[in-house]
C-alpha cells in the first residue's frame, strides 16, 4: 500500500515525510481494516514531525482525522459492515479498566494509545483499529468534511461542554483555524443569545469569522466591547492565555484547546489576571463519547467544514501551509482516487 512516514523528527521545512510502499495491515480478531478515503491535517501531526511530541516508533505513518469503509474485518467483530463508511479520531485505544477509563475519562487513560503515534495513522491507503474505537459517519458529510470533525471537531466540542457556557453570555475565541471555524458553529447552534468575539491576527480568518456569526472580531490585544465571561483559547501562543484573561469578566472561565503550546506563558500577575474567581482548565484529547455525541450533532446543526484538499503525495507541502496559517480553515489529505 502507498503511504508517507515519518522516520526522524525536524522541521516540516526539510520535508521530512517520505514515500513509502508498506505491507497492507491484516486485522485481529476485534479489529477492522479501514480503506482509508481522506486524512485530516493537525497541529499535532507538525508537533510530531518537529520533535514537541514523540511518537513511540520510527518509522510511523502519521494522521488521526481518518475517513473510509471497511474492507475487511476480525471474526469477532459485530459494530460495522463490510464497505460501511467509519471515521477514526486520535483516541486508537484505552484500557477501560483504570479509574479514569471506569468514569468515562478515557482521554487521561495511563495507557491509552493515540492514532498516529503509537499505532500506524490515515497518511496510507489502509490502516486497522479496534472496532470499539471506530465511528459511524452521518450520511450528510462527505469524507472530506467529515475529517476535521473527528479531531478539530470533536475536540472543540469537548472545549465548549467543559466552558459550561450559559445562554446569552459573550464567549471569546482565540484564534480561529481549523477547530475553532467548528466551534463557532455550535455556540451559535446551542446558545443563540450568546455574542461571540473572535480574536485572531490573521484578516482572512475574521472575515470567516464574521462570516459564520462572530459579533466582534479584533487581534489577539484588541480590547473588545465589552468583557467576555467564557474563552476558549486555541492557540499554541503563550501569550494567548494572558490576552484572554485581561479582558475576561468576574466569574470566567478559560479552556485552553492545545495540546502544548509552542511559547512560554508569561507570567501572571495574580490580581490582574486570576483574582476574582476566573477558572483555567485545559481540555486533554479526546473521548469516545465525545465523539458519539458530537457527530451526530454536526449533521443536525448541520455544521459546514470549510476544507482544502491535498493529494497524499503534497504532505509536507500542505504541513508547511498549515504552520504558516496559510490553511482558510481546515485540510485534508487524499488517499484514495
């Protein structure tokens, strides 16, 4: 089967993804052989390529927004069909039987496995994964829109439900790439009344904003008009997580969408920034909960991805437009066809 791998990390610059001709994966007995029709590209892939995360092998086939249909399957497997449309996210396995697997948290799972680092991901024509950690797709997306909900998406849906966000309260967001373009959606979906602020460098991404709903959008140390009482920040600026506190209300809470970031957080100054009952709380991964309730959803909203496809043999150069900022929204490679 054709793929790309990683064997060392560097700067996606050098364009360190290769060509590959590798041996299709045979599934065990719980797990599906999915035909892989499109991968999504992630901030995390270039975290990968770079060295700020470490896969657990070399070489690994990266990507964990994956879209295609089962072309074969393990004697025990009962969730899908042959030839039925699945989507993989970046959760690839967890034990279920530590307390956080036993509550629901299998995100903070101590052994989990995560789809393109510890196991082979979506940049090649086939990949296998538990039955158990595969998706149905809602009729209505096609594979390439379909993509970016398995992590920009469902990850963003996991930042708004821990942002316990109340009808009519005015939530700021943070940048505005692929994940954030989602989220807008489903504030304005969920909670009507509620303004939202966007705060991003990059005049194409407010115009997107504005376009999608945004009753404000400004750079990242613009003052908006008026104070905002939830935030998101998706960034992997350091800076991002001060900006967001300065103009945040008595009471706000902050959720940081970022694996890791890039910068520094610069140091806080308490009153300014934390005094008066303001909450910070991180979002880690993702669930398979998250997941079955966020897809559907999507296609009740419905939500609409914005997506630029690249063929899988452009990874590194659709890798450097997406570090640059130079991606409108979301991309997505193409395998198959």
């Amino acid at each position: 089967m054709r793929a790309v791998l990683l064997n060392k990390h560097s700067p996606i610059e050098e364009k360190p993804l290769k060509s590959a001709d590798l041996p299709t994966p045979i599934p065990n007995d719980n797990q599906i052989l999915v035909k892989v029709s499109v991968c999504g590209l992630c901030h995390t892939d270039l975290d990968e390529i770079e060295g700020r995360l470490k896969p657990t092998k070399y070489p690994i086939v990266l990507g964990h927004q994956i879209v295609g249909t089962v072309a074969d399957k393990g004697k025990a497997v009962t969730k899908f069909k042959t030839d039925e449309r699945v989507g993989i996210t970046w959760l690839y396995w967890a034990c279920g039987k530590c307390d956080f697997c036993q509550v629901g948290n299998e995100n903070l799972c101590n052994h989990a496995k995560w789809t393109g680092k510890d196991a082979d991901g979506g940049y090649a024509e086939y990949m296998v994964i538990s039955e158990d950690f595969a998706y149905h797709i809602p009729e209505r997306f096609s594979d390439s829109q379909a993509a970016p909900l398995l992590c920009a998406g469902v990850i963003g849906y996991r930042a708004v439900t821990l942002s316990n966000i109340t009808d009519g309260q005015i939530v700021g967001l943070f940048g505005f790439g692929a994940s954030a373009h989602i989220v807008i959606q489903i504030i304005r979906y969920k909670f009507p009344n509620s303004p939202v602020f966007v705060f991003t460098r990059s005049a194409e991404h407010r115009q997107l904003a504005e376009s999608l709903g945004a009753a404000w959008t400004g750079s990242p140390v613009e003052k908006p008009p008026a104070k905002i009482k939830r935030a998101i920040d998706f960034t992997p600026v350091g800076q991002s997580i001060s900006n967001a506190l300065l103009v945040m209300e008595k009471g706000g809470r902050l959720i940081i969408n970022a694996i890791r970031k890039t910068t520094p957080v610069p140091q806080l100054d308490y009153a300014k920034h934390l005094w008066l009952e303001k909450e910070i709380k991180s979002v880690a991964n993702v669930t398979r909960r998250d997941a079955e309730q966020f897809l559907p959803l999507a296609a009740q909203i419905p939500i609409t991805p914005q997506v630029q496809e690249f063929e899988l043999g452009q990874a590194n150069e659709a890798l450097i437009s997406l570090k640059q900022a130079k991606i409108r929204a979301a991309a997505v490679l193409k395998i198959q066809g």
